[in-house]
C-alpha cells in the first residue's frame, strides 16, 4: 500500500555507536518532517535480546512508539571468516548475510517504505532500494572530512604502502599519524572493504553527514564544487548535523545529579571513551593516578581491562564504589578520592552529564558522537583517541576550533603517563588555555544551533531531504493509479 507520508526504513550496523545517530535521525524525521519510521537493527551475536529496546541502553530515548525498531533474526556468517579477518571484513562480511532478510521485511511491509537510509557498514543493501523503488541515501554519522577521505581511497596506489601525509583535493590534509589504520595495509582485507564502502557510496542518491556548514564548509564547498573530488564522487552531501541525543535532565537523577549541582560551576572533568572504549591495565592505573594527582573533580565511566574484557556483566552489576570496582583500580584509590570524583561503572547518562553546568571538561575518545555531544554543550576535551576515525576527529576540532589538546604521544601508539595526563587535566581544568577553550567552546556552542535556524545548513538539508521522499511518494501514487 503506497502510504500517505513519507516511510523511511533506517538500517543500523552493529553497535550502539552505530545505533543511537540513526536513532537520532528517526527522531529528526519524525518531529519535524512527520516520516513514519522503521529501524532496522543488525545484531553480531546469536544471544542479543530480541527485544530492541534492550540494546538501547537505559535511557530516555524519544519514545520508542514513535518508531518502529526492528531486530533482524541472527544469520550466521561465522563460515565465510577466517580467523585473520579483521573488524571492517567481518562487518561486511556479516552485512551481508542480512540482505536477503531486509529484503523480505521491506518486500512485507504494510506501507511501502519511500527512503532508504544506511550507515557505512549498510552500503551492499543500497540495490535493495532499486528493487523497491526507494530514495537511497547513506548516513555517515561523523563529519565531511572523514567523508572526504573516503571517497579519496580508491585512488591511493594499492601497489604501495602509504607514507606521509594524505593530501585530499581542496580539503585540509591528513597527518599521517591521524590515516586509518587499513589504509597503510594494502594487503589487508580490510583495505579491500574499506575501498569498496567508497564505490559503493556513488552508488547512493546522497549521504547525510553529521556536520554543519560552520563547523566545515571549506570541505563542504569542496565536495560540491572542487573538479577532482567531483569526478569521483558527484553525489549531493547533506549536512544534518549537529545530531545528538536530546538531554534530559530529570534522568540524571537521584546521587548524581545531587553530587553534581553541589559542584562548583564548570569544575567537573567528565572520563569517558564512548559506547566500547577499554584500557589496558597500565593505561587505567596511570590514568587513575593522573586524574588523583590533577586533584580535580572528576566523574569517570570505568569499564574493565581489555585484558578482562569478559568482565562487563559482572563489572556492571556492581555498585559504583564496589569490591570489583576497586580491584581494577590502584589501591585505595575510590578512598582518596572520595571527595573529589565518582567512579561510575559501563554505562553513564553521557548527554545529561555533558549538559551540567557542573561540567568543565571531557577527557574523550574523541568518537563523532561524543565531539558533538561536547560541542554542543561548550565543553572543551582532552582527546583520547582509541580506534577508527578518532584521532581525526580530533585533529579536526583542535585545528579548526581550538576545543580540544591532544597528548604528545598518541595513546594509539603507547601508555599515556600519569604526569601528562595531571598536566593536560589542569591546563583545560583551570589554567588562562583551559578558560580560553571554554571561551571558543561556548561560540561553537551558538553556531550549532544556527545550524537548525532557518537559514542554517541542517534545516535546509532536512527539507530537501523531505521534498525528495514527497514526490517519490507522489510518482509513486500516479504510478499506482495508472
Ligand atoms: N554513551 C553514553 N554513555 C556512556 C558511553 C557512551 O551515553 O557511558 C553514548 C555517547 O553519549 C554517544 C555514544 O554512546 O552518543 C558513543 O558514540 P561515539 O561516536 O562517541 O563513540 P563510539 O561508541 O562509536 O566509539
């Protein structure tokens, strides 16, 4: 049945890193351009719940009613891997399996869907919305430089190993140490995924990326307008963004929200390393000793070791300031620091922390998500890169807007020490460079919300997006009726 406003089917990779942007981007549909939604969810593990809402985590996300969220049933691709595959390999790998699955969901839907929406790891299903006569668009929920790469990829010389920096056309350069990983391997097969995700994504109608025109519109105006990267990619680009999770405060709650409105103003360093973020052993106990030697106030999202990483379950069951907890930390350390910090195991409400007046600084991973949440709430961050695009997006918001120090050594490439660490907590906490990042941090603050005004990009992105799903829609009709 062809419906009578907009249907867009939304498929998430694995991982809540992936999830919680396409949640974002339903709730975006939804409120402001009345879609009806339904979110597809890939899971990597045969005992994921089925019930989606347990892989949200416990948090006021927008109402789950206004959309429909979908698990797809587990398909196992285990056979097709090989032990050596790594992360992007086996994603595709594992993708893959599930494209006969939406098929059928979307081939049994009640009300035709119109839009199809993808994240990085979807773009194989992009010819399902051929089959079904669907606007395709692929969501990059990280920012236009990264995008910018990525379309670069296929002409790197897959003969040579990468040295140096990477130059892309009209865009500000990569440092060499800030490439992803799979670049400087041609012979790994992620290299392979990794170049295919970028064909594939000229294969789409657009991409949606969740940036701003302020944030980046030298890369913007270069992916519309500069002559090399329009040969190779010529797909319009839709900034959406800043897309993060709406705050609420009352979720906060109860202990914390006690403890943080009893804090001085902008005194609090918020520690976290985004939805899977682990340490090693060393690492957390210099980390620990660097934050009790800052004597700064502090709320950390302490996980296990990655040597213990088995230990999430357990770990998470337990209370804040509990036996296990204290075993992954030096000694009496949640002692000495009792008055200084709290140390909250998995999982914290990060939007409604980030939000807090209480709130100074985010020693961060530096995944988009986390940026934006930062940027949006005029936070400054001490950047933490662990894995994946994040030592860009650090890079990004150092050069472009004086939010962000980053460590001498990158802790991709050794221990952080605890000296370096109390160093870089001081300088954002309280020295003259900290309360100046602030300063630039509340401006970033006023220009995101531009974004969203009349004039600003996001809007503009939006409603383009919801005019192209309209007269779909109204092909779509006159075809019925023929
Ligand atoms: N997050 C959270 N609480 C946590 C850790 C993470 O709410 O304790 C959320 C965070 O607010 C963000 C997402 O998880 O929205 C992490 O996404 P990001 O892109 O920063 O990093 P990733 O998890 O993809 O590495």
């Amino acid at each position: 049945m062809i419906p009578t406003k907009p249907h867009a089917a939304l498929l998430a990779s694995p991982g809540l890193g992936h999830l919680i942007p396409m949640v974002e981007l339903a709730n975006r549909l939804i409120t402001h351009h009345d879609f009806h939604v339904t979110i597809f969810v890939v899971t990597m593990e045969p005992t994921a719940s089925n019930k989606p809402i347990d892989l949200l985590p416990k948090q006021p996300y927008t109402s789950p009613t206004l959309y429909n969220l979908v698990v797809l049933p587990y398909v196992d691709s285990s056979a097709q891997m090989s032990p050596s595959d790594k992360i992007m390999t086996r994603l595709a790998i594992m993708m893959r399996g599930y494209v006969p699955s939406l098929r059928a969901e979307l081939g049994s839907m009640k009300h035709n869907p119109t839009l199809l929406v993808v994240d990085l790891f979807g773009t194989e299903f992009l010819s399902l919305a051929d089959e079904f006569d669907m606007v395709k668009y692929v969501y990059i929920p990280s920012n236009a430089w990264f995008l910018a790469m990525t379309i670069c990829v296929p002409l790197l010389d897959k003969q040579a190993k990468h040295v140096g920096p990477l130059n892309i056309p009209g865009c500000k350069r990569v440092e060499y140490d800030d490439i992803l990983d799979p670049i400087f391997d041609p012979e790994n097969k992620d290299y392979d995924a990794y170049v295919r995700i970028a064909l594939d994504l000229g294969t789409a109608d657009g991409v949606l990326v969740n940036t701003w025109e302020h944030l980046e519109s030298k890369t913007l105006f270069s992916l519309k307008n500069n002559k090399i990267l329009r040969e190779i990619f010529n797909k319009r680009v839709y900034p959406v963004g800043p897309l993060v999770r709406p705050v609420s405060l009352d979720y906060l709650g109860g202990e914390l929200l006690e403890w943080l409105d009893d804090q001085p103003k902008e005194s609090v360093l918020y520690v976290s390393f985004g939805s899977g973020g682990t340490l090693s052993s060393q690492q957390t106990t210099e980390l620990a000793w660097g934050l009790e030697m800052s004597q700064q106030r502090f709320i950390w999202v302490l996980r296990p070791h990655i040597e213990h990483d088995g230990a999430g379950a357990l770990f998470h069951a337990m209370d804040g300031q509990g036996q296990i907890i204290s075993q992954y930390l030096p000694h009496g350390f949640l002692t000495r620091t009792h008055n200084l910090g709290k140390v909250i195991p998995m999982w914290a409400p990060q939007t409604e922390i980030l939000a807090h007046k209480s709130i100074g600084g985010f020693l961060s991973h530096c995944g988009w998500n986390s940026t934006l949440e930062s940027l949006v709430n005029g936070v400054p961050i001490i950047a933490w890169p662990l894995y994946a695009e994040q030592n860009m997006n650090a890079a990004l918001v150092e050069e472009e807007l004086g939010v962000v120090i980053r460590p001498k050594v990158l802790p991709t490439k050794g221990v952080l020490g605890r000296e370096e660490i109390k160093k870089m907590i001081i300088k954002v906490m309280e020295d003259d460079d900290g309360i100046k990042m602030r300063v630039r941090a509340k401006e970033v603050q006023k220009y995101a919300k531009e974004a969203f005004t009349i004039e600003g990009s996001t809007l503009k992105s939006f409603s383009e997006i919801a005019n192209t799903c309209e007269n779909r829609l109204t092909d779509q009709r006159a075809k019925a009726s023929i």
